[in-house]
C-alpha cells in the first residue's frame, strides 16, 4: 500500500511540473494586421487607423502573440482593435488592451475572459509601431 502511495505522490509531482502554461493559440504566420481604436468589449471596430503589411512589423505582432501566455487576470477597457488576417486568408479579431505596469495584453474578440499576457520584449516592440499612431 505504501508503494502504491508513494507512486500516486510521484506521478502527481511530474504531472505538476510537466504542465505548461496555455499559450493563445497562433494558426499560421501572419500576412495583416489592421488596427482600430477600441470600442470596448465584444465586438471589432473596423474603422481601422493603421494596416501593416511591413514584414519587419508583421514578425513583431507575430512574436507578440506567440509569445503570449494565459494569465487569470481582470483588464481595462480595450485600447485598440486588431483584425489579424493569416496567410490563408482566415481572420482573427483581437482586443489589445494595457495594464496598470505597463503589459500589454491580448483577447479574442468574443472570448474576453480569457487574457493573454505577451512578453515584456514582444510587447515594446509592439508599442513602438503603436506609438507612431498618435
């Protein structure tokens, strides 16, 4: 019994440090991506601001999202709207929203509950092309 135990116990521990932390879920490279101020939650505004096409810009949103991890976080209201267009021509609506530090964050469209935070690098390139917009 005490075998069977320490076994359960063991498989446990593996199991908790073989989980990895759920990433958003990127289909393919990226081919747009069209930017809109936000009108909050729910819904993408298509009044886009900015489309970028640059594939030195394209690479930064497509780090951005890569590297991006799900955190269970509340956010503030949206900044901007992003419509990622893929290579396939599918599209994705995203909400790009910031934290108080700083972070940006990520979630799709529709399925706000859902936070993604990207890396601190990924993100200041981002905010980079997103400051030319001011």
């Amino acid at each position: 019994m005490g075998k069977n135990v320490s076994l359960l116990v063991l498989v446990s521990i593996i199991s908790l440090f073989g989980c990895k932390a759920e990433g958003l879920p990127v289909d393919q490279d990226i081919k747009r991506v069209n930017i809109a101020e936000s009108s909050g939650f729910g819904g993408l505004n298509e009044n886009f601001i900015m489309n970028i096409e640059d594939s030195n810009k394209l690479e930064d949103f497509q780090a951005l999202m890569e590297s991006a991890e799900k955190e269970d976080i509340k956010v503030n209201r949206p900044i901007y709207d992003m419509q990622i267009k893929y290579e396939d021509d599918t599209n994705r609506g995203l909400h790009l929203s910031q934290k108080k530090n700083g972070e940006l964050t990520l979630m799709f469209i529709g399925h706000e509950e859902d936070v993604y935070v990207p890396s601190p690098e990924s993100s200041k390139k981002v905010k980079e092309i997103l400051n030319n917009l001011d």
